[in-house]
C-alpha cells in the first residue's frame, strides 16, 4: 500500500512539473495532494522551485517549513494571510543567499499538536506541563513518527525527484509556534540530518499557556534539561529563534531566556552560532512572521 501511495505521489508530481525551459525560466510550484506517512496520516506538501531551477541543471539546498497551507497562497490559508516564503526566499537570494528549493509541508488538522509536539520532550514531562500536554493530546503522541518521516522518506523522495544538495550543511528546517518546536526537535535529535533551525514564536509552553501558568518553574527546568541533554557543540550548525511581546507570544520569555541560557553555557556563540530576537509589538501571526522571514533567511541560510 505505502509502495502504491508513494507511486501515486511521484505520478502527480510528474504531471505537476512540466519543465518550462528557457533561460531563466520562472519559479513554480508542485502540489503533492496526498503522500503516505507510516504510522500518521495522509501527508500534504507543496513545493516550490526557484527560479532558473528548469534550465540550470543545478543542485539546490533544500529548506522544509511546516504548516506548509500557510506559506504561499492566502486562499488555502487558515486565516487568509501568509508567511510569503517565496518572496522572503526571492529578497534572501537578492543579498546572496543561495536559492533553496521550499518543501512546505501542511498541517494535519485535529493531528497537528500530537504531530509537532516533541515527543522525548513530552516522555520527560511531569506535574502541571504534563498534565497540561495531557489535556491537549487526547491520544498518543506523534512527534517521532512525524520527525521519522521527515528525516526518512520525504526526505529520500525529495532527493530523488529534485536536484538537491544533501549534505546537513543544505539542509534547513523552520517553522512557527508548535512548528518551532517542532524545527527545534528535528535540529537536536537529528543533528546529522539538519544543520539549520529556524523556531519562530516557538510555543515554549507546549499546550495551553492558561493550564501551565505563566513562567512555571518546572516547564523552565524541562526545557534546560531537554536542551542540555541534546544540543552538543555548534559544529558548523545555525539556529534562529524569535517571540514577540503580544497575544501568545506574550507567554514566550522566561522560557525563551532559560533557553538562550542553555546555549550560551554549551558553547554556543550568540550572533554566529545562534541568535535569540524579540519584536515588540509583534503578535503570534503570520503577518508578523512573513515580516521578518526575509531577515530570517538570510541570517540562517547564508554561506559562512
């Protein structure tokens, strides 16, 4: 069945990617409407190629983002607004980034939390944040299923169908609110696999911040730990992370600071190895996000 499904999904992208030749021919998009994922549901991607990508016979560093309904087309958005990663992409490439190939990869409903929670974050938790994860989950956790297949087969297919550079160094990861935890997650578990991280208005309180209390010691100590057990040495790596000051990212701070703490004291270099930002005045939303993606891309994605 999973051979069939993945078949299917390369028919569709054939039939979606018809080469549109010529010097500098534009960028475009690939819809994958249904990918199988063993042990989740049905997955969505959509994917966009840079310019030049049909006539160059490049390779190209590869940038997963979730909540990928989100990233390009308001009409197929949750709240009729977007990140604009294509355009963020575009003003990156314009101060020097190399152009990335965009795999968005779209929230799953009802299964989003159970998804993007990190799960050994989630089997180390106890008291009030665990309850509070609990509360939320209503079923068994799906972090490392999904982290599983996002370093597994989509991976491997993305590889095989484009022309990708593999290395870790080419390969980045972001995404929003649990997709920051969830970026965060794939940063430190699979170091080999994701050498870029960017957790923008990352949800530190890891379910409803009104049933975990504001600044909960044991949440702040859950997260030092998770971190210290898992972050290592630099090594060449980049992470982003980001909040600002209004409707949920009102939350972030403490937990944000305990964080930025955790690095510092593993060696972590603030501005070089890891940058830490706030935005006053900036909600937890995706305006405010597609307002600094661009600042975003080409801080974490730019060649040393």
């Amino acid at each position: 069945m999973r051979t069939l499904a993945l078949l299917l999904a390369m028919l569709l992208a054939a039939c979606a990617t018809p080469g549109t030749g010529g010097p500098g021919s534009p960028a475009r998009y690939v819809e994958i409407e249904q990918m199988a994922a063993v042990g989740l549901p049905d997955q969505r991607l959509t994917i966009w190629l840079p310019p030049g990508y049909d006539d160059s016979g490049k390779r190209y560093p590869v940038l997963y983002m979730h909540d990928g309904h989100n990233l390009f087309d308001p009409a197929v958005s949750n709240f009729d607004k977007v990140w604009a990663a294509d355009a963020a992409m575009l003003e990156a490439m314009d101060a020097g980034v190399e152009p990335h190939i965009i795999v968005g990869i779209w929230a799953q409903g009802e299964d989003r939390y159970r998804q993007y929670l990190p799960q050994s974050l989630y089997e180390m938790a106890y008291g009030t944040p665990r309850a509070a994860m609990d509360a939320m989950i209503e079923d068994a956790p799906l972090g490392a299923a999904y982290l599983d297949w996002l370093a597994g087969p989509l991976r491997t297919w993305i590889d095989a169908t484009y022309r990708t550079k593999t290395g870790r160094d080419s390969t980045a990861i972001i995404g929003s609110s649990m997709g920051g935890l969830m970026s965060c997650y794939a940063f430190l578990e699979r170091p080999d696999i994701y050498g870029r991280a960017g957790c923008i208005s990352s949800h530190w309180s890891a379910a409803d911040p009104e049933a975990v209390g504001n600044a909960n010691s044991d949440l702040i100590a859950l997260w030092d730990m998770w971190f210290a057990d898992r972050l290592g040495e630099p090594d060449g790596r980049k992470v982003w992370m980001d909040h600002g000051t209004e409707t949920l990212d009102a939350y972030y701070a403490p937990y944000q600071r305990a964080i930025d703490a955790r690095f510092r004291a593993q060696g972590w270099r603030e501005g070089r190895d890891f940058r830490s930002e706030v935005y006053n005045g900036a909600a937890h939303e995706e305006n405010a996000w597609a307002a600094r993606l661009p600042q975003v891309f080409i801080w974490l994605l730019a060649k040393e």
